[in-house]
C-alpha cells in the first residue's frame, strides 16, 4: 500500500469478498441523532410539548423588540383602572381589547408583564442551565476519564454541594453574594447583579446532577473498544474527551437540559415570593406571580393568568424532555 | 438495513465445536478457498516480545486505599514474529491474551519487558514518543458492536486516522477513505453512512479499513472473528489473509480455540493464566503437542485430518476452574487441572525449552499424548532432584530463554542438547 495505489489493490481481497459488497442502493443515511429526531416526530404529545416550548422562546425572544416598539408596556400603571383596595374597576380581571389578560393591582397590563416576565425568567433560566451544563459536562468528562485522585476529589465537591442547605444559604449570604458578584462581575448595582447572582448560584448548586449521569456514562464509554481505537489511532486527548466520548452523551446532556430549564423557572419564582432575586417593578415569572398572591381570592384572574404560563413553561419543558429520552433510548421504556 | 446480506450473531463465542459438528468446520471452508498461510522462517523478526509482564494492582475497598496485590495479567512471555508472519496467540478466557496485545500496542503500560519492534522497544516509549509508532502499529478489535464510535460515520471513523497523521492531503481524504473500502469489500459509496447500519461481519470489516489507513508493518487482532458467525469468520480470515499477502503485514491474532488460527496462523503460542506453555510451528502443535495443556484444547477440536487417521482424540476434560491469576499457584501455574502434575510441579516452576527446530514447551514432564515421560527432563538443568528438592550433587545448567528459536535445541529422547545435521 505505497502512496501511489495501484488499480489493482484489494483485487484479489475483493474477489474473495464480492460476495458481501452491497450493491450501490441510494438509500439516504441516517446519523443517530436522525433517527431519534424521526422516531419524536412520531411522538404527538411531544410534538404538542415542542410547540410550546417554541411558543414561549418566540415570546422570549420578541420580547425586548415589541418592548422596544413600545407595543407593550410592562411599567406604566393605570391607576383609574383599579379601585382602592386594588381590584380592577372592571368584570373579568379588566380584561379588555387594550389589556387582554387584564391588568394587576396597580393597574398595570398584565400581557406585557407577562411577556417581559417570562422572557427575562427564560433568560435566567437558561443561562442558570448552560453554566450547570457546562460545569457538570466538563467535570463529569474530567473525573470520569481521569480517575484517581480527580474523580475522588470531585466526587467529594459533588457531595458537598449536595449536602449544602441551598435555600437556607441563599436567604442568608443573598446580601454578601450580591456585593460579592458585583465586585466580581463589576455589573451594575440592582437588577442586573441579581440576575448575574441568581445565575451564578442555580448554576453552581445545579450541575451536580449532570457531572454524576455524564461520570457513570463516561465510565462505560471508556471500557467501549472504540475509546481504545481512537488511543491506537494517536488520537489527543482533545479529540477523546470531546470528539469520541462528548457525541455520545448528546442524549443525557439533551434530556437533563429540558429538566433542568422548567426546575431553574420555578426556583426563580419560589426565590421571588422568598424576597431574593429580581426586584420589582422589574417583571419576572416569580415577582408577577409574588405580587397576585395576596389577590388570589380577590381577582383570580391575576393569580391564575400567571401560575397558569409557569405550569405551562414546566410541563411542556417536562414533556419534551421525556419525549427526546423516549426517542434517544427507544428500548429503555419497554 | 436493505443491504444487509450478512447473517449477525450477538453471542462472543459462536463456534462450539461441539455444536457444528455436522456442518463444515471453520477450517474445512477455509481450505476451499485459500491455501493455509506459510512461514518464511528466514525472515528476519518486526517484533520481539521479551518477557514482557503486565500486572494491575488491586487495592483495598474503603477509604484509605491501600494496595493489596497483583492480577498478574500477563506475566513474562516472550515470542517473536517475523516479517509477514503471523503468530496466534491461544488461551481461555481470562488468561491474558488480550492484555498481552493491549501491552504491545501500548494501550497499556507495560510493568516490565520489552517489546522491541525494528530498534525501538514499544514498552519503553513514552506517549509523545509513541505516535509515530501508532502507524506501524496497529490493532483490529474483538467487538465490532462497540469498536466502532456509534455518532461517526464510517468515513469519518476511517478517515480520523489519516487526518490524526496527516498520511494524505486533506483534500484526498475521501478518496483514500473510498479506496479502503473497496480494498475490505466494501462499497465505497457507503461512506457518509453510519456503524449501525452494518452487520457484524461488515463492522469487523470497517475496523480492518482503519487498521490499514496507516498501513501498519504489524497488526495485533483480539480475536476478530469470534463475535461473528462461522460462514462470516471464514471470509473475515480469508480477507486477512489477502491483505496480508497484498501489503506484507505480520499479525499478532488472539484467539480462544485453536481451531481459529489453525489456518491463518503458522505458528502458534498458547497461553495459560498469564504465561506461554508452548510455541510452536502449525504442524508440530497440532500433530505432536508436547505440553498437557495444549493435548487438552487440541482435543477439543474437531479435525478431519485426524478423522481419517483413526478417529478423534479422546476428548480430554480439564476439571476445575482457572485459579485467580491475583494469586496463582505455585511452581507450574496448570498443575491445579493437570492429569500429569507431580510433586516437582508444585516447588519448581518448569522453564521454557527448546525441544524442536520451532517448538519450545514449558512443562517438567514434556512429551507426546500418551509417552510423557516418568521422571522430569528438566530436572537436570535446574539442578533439582526428580521430587523438586535442591540437589546439591547436580550442576544446573544455564537456560537461555530467548524470545526466538535457536539452531541447538534439548532433545527430549536423549536428554541433552543435540545440534541437527
Ligand atoms: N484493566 C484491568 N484491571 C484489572 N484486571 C484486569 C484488567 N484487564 C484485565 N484484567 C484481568 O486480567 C486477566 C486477563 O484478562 P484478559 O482480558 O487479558 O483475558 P483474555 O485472555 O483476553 O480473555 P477473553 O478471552 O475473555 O478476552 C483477567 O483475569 C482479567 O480479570
Ligand atoms: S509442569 Fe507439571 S503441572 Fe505443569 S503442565 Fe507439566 S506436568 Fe502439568
Ligand atoms: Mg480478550
């Protein structure tokens, strides 16, 4: 097999093996990820999910245009709309033509709350997600590759993380965090250094969960002949970690970010209504849905308008997760 | 998977002798197609595997890890394998064969050894110094399911060793890729397509394509053909075989029975619980076995040669299990399951001799099936009476245990050396 092939190599190898050639079939290929992708579109409730999903990153997306445009108006409240106690002055939660969800206690449209709400949630959620992803990926990658020392010591951080009374912390170290962020990340003071604090803190207390799914798939992957082809070939490390051993946990990487997005949208809330996070009258899913508790028997419109769009973020994320797993793994549910 | 004419099997061990008796055996539709391989035994050696031992540690469970011992994998073997050769490599499950190629093409460090190949000893290089050496090097795996990488495309399972190496311009890679197909029997448009759509016997095939992309001087196979059926094991033989022949590549092919690389391989080493037990040309193993191991694996094998001859050897039936290889027995590491073991067996491990032109056997009472002898031939040259006690009257002699064979050999009959006419 010098440099210059002759036509007649592999004559007599392919003599011995014609047999077994296929015949040129323009059958189209399909990756993995191509079949999985086929077998979820056959999936109708994830399909209806998908939607969803899409529906709300779209109203994430075009939020910070149509507020642009002035086309909604989260801020501007409406006080002859709204009695003294705080009820709209009209049926129905003062749903109208120019307030479609009606309005909230101090008058104001609660459509364009919402939409500035869930895109601003989204956003935290989502960045919350990608550092607990990559932090957990990357680990997870290291400390099962690695072993030894690494992986005890990670596994040790993992521990510790867990055994952290989260919440608790959170509430108590929420004003030396936001100094600390501020100084860190020099955001300015107010909303946006709660919102880096809040990213940073789902983020660091969220991606212990992936480090351990991606270890144990790691630890697997690394006893499949494949790993060792690769060694054989004189592959880097680079291309180990992440051009052999990273496509193939495409699946619990996908599975455990549609989790974890709905879990980190309503740890948001449940940090509004605990007084830590984005301050009003900056809307967010959690300071919309803070704000219509104390109106829940009163106007119940208010509260059920945005308890409902939180129900919905997380079910839908919930379910379109379930469905990629069904999809990536079709033999794991039977 | 319109395309797939290749039965599959998911079972490891499809050829049970015992099972395909009435159907051609493995050999006999090798025979129909190609000659067996010969030997040149001129030829001078590509690599030269000089007690080469593999040990994993074991640690304590708990806390405080401490190290409690060995699993001693592969424990001092030593073997050449001349250019364009191909030495098989035979043993149970579980005695270290694959250890032993995973060692040489260093996806192991070895613990000690040496695995010399042209000047540079493989065991010896450091991962940086090894890279070049990758090319001359290579390996083909026993699980085709898991040797290939499921989210790569066959080419670009192909293709990542040329790149890695930088063998062809990156423009050309395709074509090469293609070219390699059709050199294993492939067709070339199957390119961009991926593992799962292929049948075993098409997989193992696509693993041979990589090994040849860097058109390696030696290839260790880990018993490539016995995840697959039997009529697939023979065109996967016979497609080795080609290549062999085609590009002058020397094997290394680990089985588990012999009747596998009877045919490929013309000579053979087999393996016992981390040790080699005896080497020797084809003919000599199969038709005159000295050591009572590979008299109860030959045994196993059902052969027509010898049908003709009188029927089959008795089958003979090793009782109990394989002793841990943590903790192995002493002196010979067979003599827990030997029929023959004596009192020596347990005090003096039997050294490597030559008792052939191209045979060399480890065992204190070496000899054909049925004329062992009654007192050890080794006892003499390691200076130990026929119990295995120190004799302090005898004069040891000094073995030279080399990898290969020498033109002197220990004449079993005579008890000495003899040096043929
Ligand atoms: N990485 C490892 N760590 C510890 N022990 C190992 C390791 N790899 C192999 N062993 C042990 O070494 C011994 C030899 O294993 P090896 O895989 O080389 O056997 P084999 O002859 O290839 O068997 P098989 O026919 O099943 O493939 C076994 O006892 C095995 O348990
Ligand atoms: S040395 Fe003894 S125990 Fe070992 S194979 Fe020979 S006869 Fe059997
Ligand atoms: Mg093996």
């Amino acid at each position: 097999m010098s440099s210059s092939t002759e036509p007649k190599v592999g004559g007599e190898a392919a003599q011995s093996v014609v047999d077994t050639a296929a015949p040129v079939t323009s059958v189209a290929s399909k990756s993995p990820m191509q079949l999985a992708m086929a077998r979820l579109r056959k999936d109708k409730l994830s399909l209806i999910a998908l939607g969803f999903v899409l529906f709300f990153v779209v109203i994430g997306l075009t939020s910070p245009l149509v507020t642009h445009f002035g086309w909604i108006d989260p801020l501007t409240t409406n006080q002859d709309l709204v009695d003294p106690f705080g009820r709209p002055v009209d049926k129905w939660g003062g749903i109208s033509l120019s307030h479609p969800l009606g309005i909230d206690s101090i008058g104001r449209d609660l459509m364009s709350r919402l939409w500035s709400g869930v895109s601003l949630s989204l956003f935290i959620a989502l960045s919350g997600t990608a550092l607990a992803m990559i932090l957990g990926v990357v680990l997870g990658i290291v400390s099962g590759v690695t072993g030894g020392w690494t992986d005890a010591i990670i596994g040790r951080i993992i521990d510790l993380t867990l055994a952290f009374p989260q919440t608790l912390m959170l509430l108590a170290l929420a004003s030396t965090g936001l100094i600390m962020v501020q100084k860190a990340f020099h955001t300015p003071a107010g909303n946006p250094t709660a919102a880096v604090y809040l990213i940073v803190v789902l983020g660091l207390f969220g991606w212990t969960g992936i480090a351990r799914i991606v270890r144990g798939q790691v630890l697997s992957l690394r006893e499949r002949e494949f790993v060792h082809a690769a060694t054989m070939m004189g592959a880097s490390k680079y291309r180990l970690y992440f051009r052999e051993i990273l496509p193939n946990l495409w699946a619990p990487i996908l599975v455990t970010f549609t989790l974890m997005m709905p879990a980190f949208v309503s740890a948001e809330a449940a940090l509004a209504y605990l007084g830590v996070g984005i301050n009003a009258p900056t809307p967010t899913l959690g300071n919309i849905l803070n704000d219509s508790i104390s109106y829940a028997d009163l106007v119940p419109t208010f509260f059920f308008i945005p308890g409902f769009t939180i129900a919905a973020i997380v079910v839908s994320f919930n379910l379109l997760g379930d469905g990629i797993r069904d999809a990536l793994d079709p033999k794991g549910h039977q | 998977m319109a395309d797939t004419d290749e039965s599959q099997t998911d079972g490891q061990n499809s050829v049970d002798p015992s099972e395909v008796e009435d159907a051609p055996s493995l050999d006999e539709v090798l025979q129909q197609s190609h000659k067996p391989t010969e030997l040149d035994t001129t030829a001078p050696p590509v690599l030269t595997v000089d007690n080469l031992r593999m040990y994993f540690p074991v640690h304590s469970s708990g806390v405080i890890r401490r190290k409690v011992g060995d699993v001693q994998a592969v424990d001092g073997i030593s073997f050449e394998i001349l250019r364009g050769g191909s030495l098989g490599l035979v043993g149970e499950s579980g005695c270290g064969k694959s250890t032993a190629g995973r060692a040489i093409t260093r996806l192991y460090k070895p613990t000690g050894g040496s695995a010399k190949f042209g000047d540079r000893d493989l065991v010896k290089l450091s991962t940086r110094e090894l890279k070049p050496l990758r090319r001359d090097v290579q390996m083909i795996f026993q699980d085709p399911y898991s040797s290939l990488n499921p989210r790569h495309s066959i080419g670009s399972i192909i293709g990542a060793p040329l790149r890695i190496h930088n063998m062809v311009p990156k423009k050309q890679t395709l074509s090469r890729v293609q070219e390699l197909l059709e050199v294993v029997g492939l067709n070339p448009e199957h390119y961009n397509r991926y593992p799962n759509e292929f049948s075993g016997g098409q997989r193992q095939r696509i693993g041979i394509a990589r090994a040849l992309a860097l058109q390696p001087k030696l290839i260790v196979a880990d018993e490539p053909v016995s995840a697959l059926d039997v009529s697939i094991q023979a065109q996967v033989i016979n497609l080795l075989q080609d290549l062999q022949k085609e590009f002058d590549i020397a094997f290394l092919f680990i089985a588990h029975d012999l009747a596998v690389v009877r045919h490929f391989c013309p000579e053979i080493a087999v393996m016992y619980l981390g040790k080699i037990v005896e080497i020797a040309d084809r003919e000599t193993l199969y038709q005159r076995p000295n050591h009572p191991y590979t008299q109860a694996l030959l045994s196993a094998v059902p052969d027509v040669k010898q049908a003709a001859i009188g029927g089959r050897r008795e089958r003979i039936m090793l009782e109990g299990d394989v002793p841990s290889p943590i903790n192995p027995p002493s002196g010979c590491r067979f003599r827990t399951r030997c029929p023959l073991a004596r009192e020596i067996c347990a005090k003096v491990e039997p050294p490597m001799v030559q008792i052939g032109p191209r045979h060399k056997v480890a065992c204190h009472f070496a000899g054909e099936l049925g004329n062992h002898p009654h007192d050890p031939v080794t006892a003499r040259m390691l200076g130990v009476d026929n119990d295995g006690n120190p004799d302090p009257g005898a004069t040891p002699t000094e073995i030279e245990e080399t990898p290969g064979f020498n033109d002197v050999w220990f004449d079993l009959k005579e008890r000495r050396t003899v040096k043929p006419s």
